[in-house]
C-alpha cells in the first residue's frame, strides 16, 4: 500500500512539473485525413462484423469447421481486450496523477474493483436467465436438472391435488421419472451427423444474451478510442489509424462470429453488426468535433472513462470465460469428436486470438 501511494505521489510530481494534466491546443490538425479516418474505420468495422455473417450461407462441411474454428480465434480476441484493451486503461485512468489526492489516496485498486463487481453483476444475471428458462421450459429436455426442478414443482402440485381429489399422493416421484426420461427418449432417436449437430448448438437465451452484453461492453470503449483518434495529430494519429483498423477488424471478427454462432435471426445479426461499425466512427466524429475543447487528462473524463473501461472489463471477461470458452470449448463435444489436428487448430486459433489483440494492445 505504501509503495502504491508512492508511485501516485511520484506521477503527481512529474505531471505537475510538465503540466501533463492542463489543457493544450492540437497545432497542427488536418482536418480532411481525420474525416477519411470515418470512413476508413467504418469500412473495416463491417468488414470484421458482417464477414462472418454473410458467410454462414455456405454449407460445406469443411468451411462449417473452418468458421468454427474462427469462432474459437474470436473468443480469444473477446478475452484480450477485456483484460488489455479495457482493464489496463481503466487502471491508468483511475490511478492518473490528474486526479484529486483524495481519490488516489483512498484507495489503489478502484479499476479492479470495478470489474469484480460487474464480473458478480453478470454471475447473478446469468442465473436469473438461466432460472427463467427453466420456468419457461425452453430447456425442457435438454437439461435434466432443469427438468427436475420443473417435475418436481408440478409433481408437489399435483400431489396436492391428489390428496384432494383422493389420489396416492405420489404425482411428484413420477413427474420426476418422466423427466428424467424425456431426454433419454429424444437421444434414443437415430439423427444425422447435421441434425445432432443443430440440436447441441440450438440457441439458448443465455447464449443470445452474451452477444448483446459482449457488443454493450465494446461499444463505450469503440467510442472513446475513437475520440481519442479524433483529437490526435501527426505521427499519434498515423499510428493510431493504423492501430485501430486491425482493432476493429479483429474486434469485428469475434462479434460476427458470436453472433453467428449463437444463431441470431437474419435482423438481429445485422444490426448488431451496424451498431457495432458505427461506434467508432462516431466517436471519431464526436473527437473531431470538440478537438478544440477536449481534455483527456480532465479529472471528470478520467473517472468516468475509467470506471466504465473497467465495468466493461469485467462484462468481458465473464462474457469470454464463462459464457464462450468454458461452455463452447473446453466442454464442447464436437470439438471432442474431432480429429487431433482440428484439435491443435483449435487451440492454435484461441491462443492466436488473444495473441492479436494483446499485440495490438500495445498502442491501443
């Protein structure tokens, strides 16, 4: 703790000796590139969000395997720019010098805090949507404790009404043995390689709800980068142009592919890629429109960029840990099905994904 309240007071000094937290003008600010950079980023945001989408059309086997395998390389990306993309900015920005003394004094890990609490936020909205798909029976038959908890509620009903009708009083005992059985019975039916394949990747809410939550977590932080490159000049705004088109691309990527993935009708995917290649490109344009007057060291934006860098974070992470790779990898039965190579492919394209973006990481 000591050598934390150090380190503040150290940046503090350096900053207030170089005026790091006052507001400076831009000089030099070309004006016609910034506006191309709208479109640019705009263009390679669809392309990373719509490429998947209008690729699910082809019904080749391999290429189902190749887009999988894709999938797998998204979720990777998803995982990087929760922890490095987010989290890190969300610690500079509230740890940052220009900060009250009584904000950086009281205490030292706000960033993570944060994302722990936005981590729990999500744990507790899981469950109650994993609780309303039991109550809805959108389950039914494909998760037997899920059809325990509904047999049983009507089994006690229905003993109830038994005993006032004059009945045993065992209705719950064989509501529960026939919704143990139920799932049994739908194996026990001869599918094609495809339709089992459909039937263990039919959509759930829960899967649908971690690509609206995945796309809100990204969506603040594609604004602020892209003021951040609406205010940036000379060789800032070459870098960051070059950055941010692989950001978006990738970030793009792993949108689309989870989007696909949790088979989302036609409407729901295209908008959740529109919104997705707007983002930036408005936050491009917000930045080109209060250049004149924006402060990035501002006490008021810091805090409120960092805190919700880090809420975003944390949405992130259990988004990627919890609900992708945990679920949809290391439990994944195709994946277990398939030969070593698609396998070593697989986790090449995890890692490969994190590796990207953690990469890029460096300057955006």
């Amino acid at each position: 703790m000591h050598r934390a309240h150090t380190a503040v007071a150290f940046r503090r000094l350096l900053d207030d000796d170089e005026g790091g937290c006052e507001f400076e003008g831009l000089g030099d600010y070309n004006m016609g590139i910034h506006i191309g950079a709208v479109f640019i980023l705009l263009a390679v945001s669809a392309l990373g969000a719509f490429g998947p989408i209008l690729l699910r059309v082809i019904r080749s086997k391999t290429f189902r395997t190749a887009l999988k395998i894709g999938t797998f390389f998204a979720f990777g990306t998803v995982l990087a720019t929760g922890f490095i993309h987010m989290l890190q900015p969300a610690n500079e920005a509230l740890t940052s010098a220009c900060l009250p003394a009584s904000w950086n004094e009281s205490y030292e890990a706000y960033a993570y805090l944060f994302a722990v609490l936005a981590i729990l936020a999500m744990q507790a909205f899981d469950f109650a949507v994993q609780q309303y798909q039991c109550r809805m029976g959108d389950l039914a038959g494909g998760d037997p404790c899920c059809n325990i908890d509904r047999a049983l509620e009507l089994g006690q009903g229905g003993a109830v009404g038994g005993m006032a009708l004059g009945g045993t009083g065992g209705g719950a005992d064989s509501a529960a043995r026939r919704a143990l059985e139920q799932p049994l019975r739908k194996d026990s039916h001869s599918h094609s390689e495809e339709d089992a394949e459909e039937d263990a990747e039919r959509t759930s809410l829960s899967r649908v709800a971690s690509v609206y939550l995945m796309e809100a977590g990204i969506v603040f932080h594609s604004v602020v980068i892209g003021i951040t490159l609406g205010v940036s000049t000379g060789a800032q705004f070459k870098t960051l142009m070059i950055v941010l088109s692989f950001h978006q691309f990738f970030e793009g990527f792993a949108i689309g592919f989870t989007a696909v993935d949790a088979r989302l009708n036609g409407l729901k995917l295209f908008v959740v890629g529109l919104i997705y290649s707007l983002t930036t490109p408005i936050g491009v344009a917000i930045g080109i429109g209060i250049r004149q007057t924006y402060n990035g060291n501002d006490a008021t934006t810091l805090l409120v960029q960092g805190i919700f860098d880090a809420v975003s974070a944390g949405i992130l992470i259990y988004v990627a840990l919890v609900q992708l790779i945990t679920p949809q990898f290391t439990h994944n039965k195709w994946l277990t099905q398939q030969s070593l190579p698609v396998k070593l492919l697989s986790f090449a394209a995890l890692y490969g994904g994190f590796a990207v973006m953690a990469v890029i990481g460096k300057w955006a």
